[in-house]
C-alpha cells in the first residue's frame, strides 16, 4: 500500500457517544453500541439505520461484535451483563449473561461462534456459552486492573487480554490458565488487543504507544509506534496481516505497517471528539471508526484514486438464483429481502428491486412461461411477481406459520408448492392465491427444499430430519417414502427431466440419486464437497448434476456414475446458496453468500459459441430503479486495463483469436491466474495486462464468464489488448 485516500467516504450522526463500532462478516453492515444503552445496524452502502434501535441494556453499550455468520450481535454494557441480539430483528435471543461484578468493557465471539469472551472492570475474564449463557470455565484471573479488551485467537485455542494493570496475557481459552505472560513494558493502561490473522502476534494499544508482541513467547517484534498525541482507545490488524489501523483521543486515526511501525497513511482527520472504536472491512479496502462526537465515518483505505458513481445492487446473502426459461436471464433472491432479474450476458439489472418481503428471500423461481416470478420468504409468505413490471400479482399467499424455505411451480404454470420452517407443504393456486391442498404432514423436522416432478403430479421434499418424501400433489398422500441414507439434514431436491429419479444434497457433504417411484438408491452418495452441499440441480438432458456447497464451490458430476466431470469452480469468497442450469444446458448460475451472483460454462476449455447469443427477447422493465452499468474495459479506455510490452508471444499468437468471455478461454496455456495488489494479472507468474486494483473485486473468476456483485460487472474486452509488439502502440498508462 503506497497511497491511502483519507477522506472520509460516509459520516452518519447518531444522538449519543458511540463507543463500539463492528463491520459483519460480510462487510455489508455495521453494527455500534452507544452511550444510551442501544445498539444501531447500519447499510454501509447507503449509511441507512437498517435495524435497530436494540433496547435492553440499562447503562452504555461499551461493546459489540458480529458473530462470524453475522446472524447474531454479541453486547456488553456498563449495566454488567452481557447479550446476543438477532441481527436482523433486534431480539433478545440469549442474556442477559450475569456474572461479572462491575461493567462490561469488551465482548468478543470465538472463530467458530460457540462461545463469547468478556472483560470486565471487575480484573476477570470469562468465557460463556453463546445460546445457554452460561459460563464455560470460571473466571479467568491474573489482572491487577480492570480488563480493558479481549481478543479470541484465530484458532479460538487462546485468548489475548489488556488491562489498566499495564500487562498483556494470553489464557487457555477452554481451561482459563495462563498460557503465556504477562507481556510488560507498556507504562501505561492497556486499552485494546487484537490477534495478528495467523494468530502469531498481538497487537497492544496503550495509553502511550502501540506495539506489537509474539504470541507465544511476548516478547516485542515491532514497536512501540509514536504518531498519536493522547490515549490510543483502539486498534485492529487488517485482514492481511500487514496493517494496523488506530484510533485515539486526539481525535484521529493513523494506519502503520505492521512490520516496521511507519505510518502508511493519516491521520485520518475529520471527527470532532474521541476515536473509541475502529474496524477494517472484512476486504480490507474500508476502516469504519466510531466517537464520542455521536458519529461513525468511514474511510477508503485503498490505493486507487480512480472514482465513480454508485452501484446498485443486492447488499446482503444471496440465497437463491433461478434462469428464466429462455435463458437470457436469472433473477435472485437475497436476504436483503428483494428479488433482481440480471441479464445473462452484461450483468445489467432488468427488472427490480422487487420489494414487498419483511424477510429474507429464500426461494425464487420463474414461472414456466417466463411472465411470472415466485417468491418465498422468511416472513411466512409467497408472493407472486409480474417478471416485467415487477408488480406484485395478487395478495400475499398466507397459511404457513414459519419461514418459507422453497418454492416451486407445477409445469402447466397454474399451481405453486411451497415448504416450510412448520414442516408443511402447501400447494397454491396461482390466480386466487388460495390454498388447494395441504398442509401434507409427515415430516418431523422443517422441510428445506420441494420440487415437482415434471407431469406435475407428485412433489419431492427434503427435510432436517434427513429424509425425502414424495407426495401427490393432489391429495398430500405419500406415494414413496421416507428415502433413508442420508446422515444429515436434506438441503436440496430435484428431479430428473423425465421423471424417474430425485437427486438430494444434504449436509453430510453428499449428493445421492434415488429411484422416486421405490425410493431405491441408485447413485451415490457423490463425494467430493468438504462443506455442507445446499443445492443440486439435474441438467436439461438429465446427464449432469450440479452443486454447491459451504465450501465455496461448485462441482458438476456425471448422474449415473457420481464422477465428477467438471470443478470444483472457485471463486466465491462464501458459502454458495444456489446454483440452476441454463436451458440449453451449457451456463451454471451460483448464487453465494459473498453477494455475487457468478456464471460458469460447463466446458470450461472451450470458446462460448457465438450462436448462444441468438436469444435478443430478455426480460424487458418499467422499474424507475437504475441498473448495473457495465464497464466494458480496454487499454484505450480510462488507462484501466494496460497489456503487459513483455508478454510471450508463446501465449496466443493471434489477438484477434482472443474470446472475450474469460481469462481461461482468453488464455488457454495458462493453468494458474493471480490478481495481484500492484494491479496486474499475471497467468503462471507472467504478466499479461493491468487492472486497477478498485476494479478487482468485479473480475470473474478465470473460469467463470461473468461476476455480479454489489459494486456491479465488469467485463474485458481482450481483443483490444496490446499483446506482444502490439504493445508499442499502447500511448496511455
């Protein structure tokens, strides 16, 4: 990092002295804790208080932090206890967690989210049962002074503590002994301590100075770090390791290599008051910082000076993606609660936000026509959707009393199932938004996922308690099973096109192919995922399923083998949610946890023929909401993309043979693509072109053919590049 941007992108006013601030997991929120006892989420896209306020504590709110899936917000307050909020609704949802004798000064959630670390004014830490509240071990004690700050260790084994007492020590986190210090030579109180992310340092942030401490034996490797002109309240690493970001009383935050001790950019000016808090992104390319002027402002810590105007697009998980049956579209459903129609070939949004759920989204589905979209949701409805206009049709359909999980439309297009948290399945129709059979009981555990059989006369469902059934869609009978093998809850069925067989994803990592008459297995169990599979997906021709999984990936298999035929696809930076084919049965969309939706060609080593672009009638929209702009870049457009005046001409020895859908294709010699902080991509650790590192984050994965995510898509046209001796006639840098 050779230059930093230190103007505050974003300040938001609140009425009280902020004390804590915490970006989720995801970096799309940020949640804070104040002087009054509450704690606020915020979008950190539009600086919108999202949820909130969280009232249950009875003195100030002195610290919060996201649980690492981000669905529950951990507190402590000087009113001595502890609590763990719902995210999403603000709800108590464990606590308050009694224990300590005097006020809670820090919280923290171990890597796994089991447990919550405290400290407190009372000289002890300890550790307690995230959903129980009770304590795990008893009170962790060595400190002289009131425990200023603790960190879980990356590994959660270990606990890094600070205190007024001027010392540093690191516990057991499951025994509470003491596994190393204290760590001495502050000659002040310690106010905040954070884990390196290997785990192999700590860094300490005194009234005085900041230095930086090996883990296991304590003593000093870089530090102490003078810049600051009073008490340094808070400090954090950045997610690589090579920084460190903090805030203090002078009203300012400073940025440092973490190796050296010198400044790398600030002071960060701009706040009126004490620095009490600061965080970097989980991306590392913000820093938000909260202060007792009764703000939180967040500041650009990346390189690149180039700027440009909003995107828009969904800012949360994306839970669910489904192709319209012409192929020319996806539309998605997000736990931000709207659904967006994409275009398949530029990334551009066509239709929506479609806006009406209170909850997360969790199934959508198009209509076989195309003219329709259902939508299931956490908040106990299914709604339907005119795909053009994005106009609700009909009221909400209501009956199930718990979230939706999934959706499904019959093939004449008239009727709607849907399976819920009430372990029900319901089937609707269409035009009345009434019920027509159901609820079919049978199930012991919530349904997760339901599908039609082709002829529309049975429905498929998978269900927690680890089984599959099929029902008549009629009359709710059960016509085959319970399908047993399974050692996990069923996340995911599909049928075959023509009927014969149901293939299941579950979360004991596996794919299995059944019989759906017999409920005899025929295939599987696929291995292959190390994380929970949460969706598959029969390909047109019924001879491919395709996953994905906890694991980031997705994976494409042959149905009557099991072997995998293609992937695993990386790319996603989270769990993957979804994943459909395409009608003609060539794409894959995923959607993912990360909020990106990502599209993959099955036959990843060869060019996209250009005859799938015979399909011009997409999705057309009314909606007054902007969509995504797509950037199509080149070395002769805004110096963003510059080839490489070295590059062997052994790579392509034509340009003009360059296809312009992704960099496997673009470069087929290349086994290995990395895009590197100074801005080049180089493929084998050859560099092949320039792009600023702003724009990273919308690149494809090189075997993927197109990336949408919150900040939009991007596209590379390689045809332009300045390859070999062509470079020369490159003039822009």
């Amino acid at each position: 990092m050779t230059q930093w941007e230190t103007a505050a992108l974003a300040m938001w006013i609140t009425d009280n002295n902020v004390f804590s601030v915490a970006f989720s997991s995801d970096g799309a929120h940020i949640a804070s804790g104040s002087s009054d006892g509450t704690i606020q989420i915020w979008d950190l896209c539009t600086g919108e208080a999202v949820t909130g306020p969280f009232k249950g504590h009875t003195d100030s709110v002195t610290s919060v932090t996201f649980s690492p899936n981000g669905t529950c917000i951990a507190s402590g307050s000087n009113d001595g206890t502890i609590r763990v909020w719902d995210s999403c609704t603000g709800e108590v949802v464990a606590g308050p967690f009694k224990g300590h004798k005097n006020w809670v000064t820090t919280v923290a959630f171990s890597p796994d989210g089991t447990c919550i670390a405290s400290g407190s004014h009372d000289h002890t830490i300890r550790v307690w049962d995230a959903q129980t509240g009770e304590a795990i071990t008893s009170s962790f004690e060595g400190h002289t002074g009131w425990v200023r700050s603790v960190a879980f260790s990356p590994d959660g084994t270990c606990i890094a503590s600070g205190s007024n007492d001027r010392t540093i020590r690191v516990w057991d986190s499951h025994s509470g002994k003491a596994v190393a210090g204290p760590f001495e030579g502050c000659t002040d109180w310690v106010t905040s301590v954070a884990f390196s992310p290997d785990g192999t340092c700590i860094v300490s942030g005194s009234n005085d100075c900041i230095q930086v401490w090996n883990a296991c034996t304590g003593e000093i490797v870089a530090g102490p770090f003078g810049g600051h002109k009073d008490w340094i309240r808070s400090v954090a690493f950045s997610p690589d390791g090579n920084c460190i970001v903090s805030g203090a009383h002078d009203y300012t935050i400073h940025v440092w290599d973490s190796h050296t001790g010198k400044a790398v950019a600030g002071p960060f000016e701009g706040h009126t008051g004490w620095v009490t808090s600061v965080a970097f992104s989980p991306d590392g390319t913000c820093i938000a910082s909260g202060s007792n002027d009764h703000t939180i402002r967040i500041w650009d810590s990346q390189t690149s000076k180039i700027s440009t105007s909003p995107f828009k697009g969904h800012t949360d998980w994306i839970l669910s993606v489904a192709f319209s049956p012409n192929g020319t579209c996806i539309a998605s459903g997000s736990k931000d609660h709207t659904i967006q129609v994409w275009n398949l070939y530029t990334g551009e949004v066509v239709a929506g936000p479609f806006e009406g759920h209170t909850g997360w989204v969790r199934s959508v589905v198009f209509s076989p026509d195309g003219t329709c979209i259902a939508s299931g949701s956490h908040d106990g409805t299914i709604r339907v959707w005119d795909s053009h206009t994005t106009e609700p049709i009909g009221c909400a359909f209501e009956g199930h009393t718990d979230w939706i999980t999934s959706v499904a439309f019959s093939s004449d297009g008239t009727c709607i199932a849907s399976g819920s948290h009430d372990s029900t399945i319901r089937v609707w129709d269409i035009y009345t938004s009434k019920a027509i059979a159901g609820p079919f009981e049978g199930h012991t555990r919530w349904i997760i996922s339901i599908a039609f059989s082709p002829d529309g006369t049975c429905i498929a469902s998978g269900s927690h308690d680890h089984t599959i059934r099929v029902w008549h869609s009629h009359t709710g009978e059960t016509v085959a099973g319970p399908f047993e093998g399974h050692t996990g809850s069923v996340t995911s069925v599909t049928f075959s096109p023509n009927g014969d067989y149901i293939a299941s994803g579950s979360h004991d990592h596996t794919i299995r192919v059944w019989d759906s008459h017999t409920g005899a297995a025929v295939v599987g169990p696929f291995e292959g995922h190390t994380g929970f599979v949460t969706s598959v997906i029969f390909s047109p021709n019924g001879a491919y399923i395709a996953s994905g999984s906890t694991d980031n990936t997705v994976r494409v298999w042959d149905s009557h083998t099991g072997e995998t035929i293609a992937g695993p696809f990386e790319g996603h930076t989270d769990w993957v949610r979804s994943v459909t084919f395409s009608p003609c049965g060539t794409f894959i969309a995923s959607g993912s946890h990360d909020c990106t939706i990502q599209v993959w060609d099955l036959h990843a080593n060869e060019v996209i023929p250009s005859s799938f672009n015979r399909y011009t009638d997409g999705i057309r929209s009314s909606a007054t909401s902007e969509p995504f702009k797509e950037h199509t870049l080149c070395n002769t457009v805004n110096s963003l993309v510059v080839a490489h005046p070295n590059k062997p001409h052994t790579i392509l020895s034509d340009a003009s043979t360059i296809s312009s859908l992704n960099l496997k294709h673009a470069f087929p010699a290349i086994t290995n693509f990395t895009f590197n902080t100074d801005g080049w991509i180089t493929g084998d650790s050859i560099p092949l072109f320039w792009v600023a590192p702003y724009f990273h984050s919308l690149l494809p994965h090189p075997s993927s053919m197109l990336r949408i995510g919150p900040k939009g898509s991007l596209f590379i046209d390689y045809q332009s590049l300045m390859i070999g001796k062509k470079w020369s006639q490159c003039y822009i840098f």
